[in-house]
C-alpha cells in the first residue's frame, strides 16, 4: 500500500511532462542510424569508425536541440541510448562526443525562448539521466537550483541516477569525490522541494557512509521535522521513505560501533516517528482524509518495517489506527518514544538522546504545537 501511494504522484509528475513535450502530431526521427549499427559491431575501430560515431551524435543531438516536433524527441533520445555498446574504444568515444554535443546545446539553448529552452533543457537532462554516465551528469550539476521545478526533478535524478553511481569502483577516489560533490550540492535543496526530489535526495544520500551524505540524509529529515512543527509539512508518504532510511543506518551503525552516528540517526527517527504521530492526533479535526490516510499508511509501515525490527514484533499501532483510538494511540507513542512519565522503550534500547536541553538532554521528544487556527 505504502509503495504504490508513494509513486503515484511519481508518475503524475511524469505524465505532466510527457502531455508538455507531445503537444503536436508524431512524425518519425530523422536521424540515420545506419553506419553507426555498423560501427557497433565491431570489435576493433578504426579512426574512421570513431568519427561516425562522433558524427551520429553530433546529428543526433542537433535534431534534440532544433526540432519543434517534440514528439519525436523521445525517439531520438531511445535511439541514442540505443546505439551504446560496451566496447570499450566505442565507450570512450561516446562519452566524449555526448559530453561535448549535449554541453553545446546546454549553452545553445539559452538564447531560445523560455518555451523552448524548457523543452530542450528537459529534454537534454533526460537524456543525461539515461546515459548513466558520471563525466556527462557534471552537466546537470548547473541546473540543480533551476527555478523551473521539471527540471529540477530531472537534474536530480540524473546526478542521483544509481546505476550511474554502479559505474564507479565504490572506493575509489573518484567515486567518493563525486558522491561528495553531489551531496553537498544537493544541501541548499532539502528546503523549498517536492516529494519527488526530496525522495531521490534521500535515497542518494543513504547510500553512502561518508560524511556528506550522512549529513545530508540527517538535513533532510531536520526540515521534515521543521516542517512539521509548524504545521507545513506536504505529503507524509516522504516521511516513510525518509524514516526507513534512517532505520537503516541505525542498523548499520549499531553493528560497526559508530556511536555519534548512530544516535543522531536514532534522534531524528525518533523525533520524526513522534511527530508524524502527534500529527495524526492532534491533526484529526484539521486533515483531510487523504492527508489522514497517509498519514496512517506511515505509522503503520514504520511500525512493521521498522519499529518492529528494532525492538520485536509490534502491532498497537495499528489496532489504535484501525480502531479510530487515539487514547491508545497516545499510550504506545509514550511507551516507545517516552513522555513525561518517562523515557520510551525506545531510547532505552538504542541509548540515544533527543538533544541538549538546559544544559542536560532530553529523554523525550519534542511536543507537536497545535495546529494553528483557521
């Protein structure tokens, strides 16, 4: 329930852009393919055979930028992506005439009108997510702080692209550098984003151990935990995503006996859990049901996925949930994540704290505020 809730708004996103980039009639892509499936099978090249390459691209990628078809665009992109091969002087060869025609129409597409560079730049980030290919998703590093929010989405994703992370020997300096890179540029856009990018963000950050994706993953659920009290958080199926991921490294960070770690993960699950609760309860006379049923979908999934790994099998949750009880609601959110009364059973289990307080710290969470009103 909870994976099909989440890509749903996925793939409205998706179809919004294909209905933007299909407006007029299909023609077919005028692009010769010919002398290219030739040089494909080979298995040695000459330089004759690299210019063709060179070539096919250059067409290809002009017809990206020129055309006003724009259904015969994501021919084109299919057939580009179709033409790879593994053969490693056809590789290189095709990374570095990709990079170099793709980098031109980047630039080329700025003295279009906004309508068509939209189109164009779309469509070109597409392609570079594709290619899954490290050198050529640099291009899309400079459109991640684009106004426009399609591409922001699509230059998230091709700089996040995991099977273009695959491509890297994952302990090589070059892999840390650039999973560095990104992380880091992808920190000023935990804020003021989608469900979609915020998802591809967390996802990308938990893959990695270094510290600028741990501090990443630990921001993002920072402003989800923001956005929560004070009463703006959108789309709670993220907060599942993101308290997954958490739960996770909690995990992993137990086993490898990175202690600071492993309680900044459990602080922010733990906070985030609580106020995803609260919300539920407090919020019950505000939501909507749609707000309200995934919101529920979350707590319940977390309580099996997560809550339930971490201390043993649990199910109050939700027997509260489906029983409309918010009394008993309450109790197990006390019991687990602690009140007044005292701490919960679970920062007595992971020995985790819910940060500085008076000089001391906090054994429990945080008080969701009302919601406000009107």
């Amino acid at each position: 329930m909870f994976d099909q809730m989440m890509v749903r708004p996925i793939i409205l996103f998706t179809l919004i852009i294909f209905l933007a980039l299909t407006a007029t009639p299909a023609v077919q892509a005028d692009v010769d393919t010919q002398l290219i499936d030739e040089v494909r099978e080979k298995q040695v090249l000459t330089k004759k055979d690299l210019q063709i390459i060179d070539d096919f691209l250059r067409n290809a990628i002009r017809d990206l930028l020129r055309t006003r078809d724009f259904t015969s665009v994501a021919k084109t992109r299919t057939i580009i992506l179709n033409r790879r091969s593994t053969q490693i002087q056809y590789v290189r060869q095709f990374s570095e005439s990709a990079y170099k025609y793709i980098s031109s129409s980047l630039q080329q597409a700025e003295q279009l009108s906004e309508e068509r560079k939209f189109k164009v730049v779309l469509n070109l980030l597409i392609l570079i997510d594709g290619l899954e290919d490290p050198r050529i998703a640099e291009l899309a590093m400079e459109r991640l702080d684009s106004e426009n929010k399609a591409i922001r989405y699509w230059a998230v994703r091709a700089v996040t692209n995991p099977n273009l992370l695959r491509k890297f020997n994952p302990d090589s300096t070059e892999a840390l550098s650039y999973i560095s890179r990104v992380a880091e540029r992808l920190k000023p856009l935990t804020n003021n984003n989608g469900p979609q990018i915020v998802t591809l963000m967390a996802e990308f950050a938990a893959r990695s151990d270094i510290e600028q994706c741990e501090q990443l993953l630990l921001q993002i659920a920072d402003t989800r935990i923001g956005k929560y009290a004070d009463w703006t958080v959108e789309y709670a199926l993220v907060d599942g995503v993101i308290l997954k991921l958490l739960s996770k490294k909690i995990t992993s960070l137990s086993s490898s006996g990175a202690d600071s770690a492993r309680i900044a993960f459990a602080r922010r699950f733990a906070q985030l859990y609580s106020y995803a609760i609260q919300r539920y309860i407090k919020g019950r006379e505000v939501l909507n049901d749609v707000a309200k049923g995934r919101l529920a979908s979350v707590l319940v999934e977390i309580e099996v996925k997560c809550i339930s790994e971490l201390l043993g099998p649990q199910s109050t949750i939700k027997r509260a949930i489906e029983r409309d009880d918010y009394s008993g609601l309450l109790q197990e959110h006390d019991r687990l994540l602690g009140s007044t009364s005292g701490a919960g059973q679970l920062l007595l289990k992971l020995k985790f704290d819910y940060g500085p307080n008076n000089g001391g710290n906090r054994s429990v969470p945080l008080v969701l505020p009302e919601p406000p009103s009107g």
